[in-house]
C-alpha cells in the first residue's frame, strides 16, 4: 500500500503567474507546496523571495530561503534511500527532488517528457505506491500541462534521475521537506 499527499495541486513553470523569470523549476516546486497550505502565491513571487539572480540556477538554500519567508520552513537532505523517502511521505512531509532530467527525457525523447532537457531539475514528490514514485513535474506546458501532474515514473527509473545529480555537479538523492505536514491518503493495492 503506498501514500498519497492529495491536496499539493499542479503548477508548470510555464503558467501565466511564471513569465518574468526562466529556471524556475525550483520556485515553482515551492509554490505548490504552498498552495497545499492555504497560501496562494505566484511562481514569480516565489523566485523573487529566493533572492536569486534573474535567469539563474536557484540553490536549494534559496528555495529554503523563500518557503521561510511564508512561513513554511523546509529542510535540506541528500544520500536518501528509497525506503526514507517513503517512510517521509507516509508522514505527510512533502518533498521537492532535485533529479538529473536527461534521466527521464531520454528513456523516450518527446514521450516520456515533454522537453528535451538534460540537465538538473526540480519536481514535487507526492506520493507512491508498490511500484511507481507520482511526482508534479512543472516542466509540462500546453496541450500536455496535464501529464506533469502525478507523473507516474517506476521505482527505477526515478532512482536513476535522483541518483545522477553528480552529472550536474549536485549530491544525489538529495531534496528539501517541508517541516509542516499534510493529510496523506492510502493509495495503491492492499496486502490483506
């Protein structure tokens, strides 16, 4: 039986409240988080209050920076398990991944992500069950924004993007957590 956290809604990066700034997989990540909690910013806003350069990398201390400043505090973890992860979800804690994308968007280029991009990336961890992880990938727009929410990938194919971040130059299997928890739902099949 896997978890679910159902109330974290879907953002893209591509929406109408995140045009004054590119790279910003990050600051949309944290403001679906906030929207989980009552707190309804902008993509832009968000980035704003990380403090970062405009068009620039944003740093998980920046994010961490910005979800304080809503009085959201996260913390920062790498070298996770599998098993961490989900026994963090079980918790209610939400979880922003920061995965190396050329893992996903190269399994089936135009397929398995919208965007061709190979470099580091941020998605919402929401939930996972037996043998899927569900994360709300912010890097779908258009037609196809819909697919970046819940996007199922296998327990595999999300551990080879959050375990390449050396690729970038980042620590693997690394994130930040939400200290405020969630209501979570069961989700998946029972053992009984």
């Amino acid at each position: 039986m896997g978890t679910l956290i159902s109330s974290v809604p879907y953002k893209s990066q591509y929406d109408d409240d995140a045009v004054e700034f590119r790279n910003d997989c990050g600051p949309a990540s944290v403001a679906m988080i906030l929207h989980a909690f009552g707190i309804k910013v902008s993509t832009d806003n968000v980035y704003r209050k990380t403090g970062a350069t405009a068009n620039r990398y944003v740093s998980v201390g920046q994010l961490i920076r910005a979800g304080l400043s809503y009085k959201v505090p996260f913390d920062y973890f790498y070298g996770w398990s599998l098993e961490q992860l989900q026994d963090t979800l079980r918790k209610g804690h939400a979880i922003i991944t920061l995965v190396h994308y050329g893992a996903w968007s190269q399994l089936n280029p135009g397929i398995s992500t919208q965007n061709k991009f190979k470099g580091p990336h941020f998605v919402v961890v929401i939930g996972f069950d037996e043998k899927h992880i569900f994360v709300n990938d912010p890097l779908w727009r258009g037609t196809r924004r819909s697919e970046g929410y819940r996007r199922a990938w296998t327990h595999e194919q999300f551990m080879a993007a959050w375990e390449s971040n050396h690729l970038d130059g980042n620590r693997e299997r690394s994130g930040i957590l939400s200290r405020r928890t969630l209501p979570t739902d069961k989700y998946g099949k029972s053992d009984e």
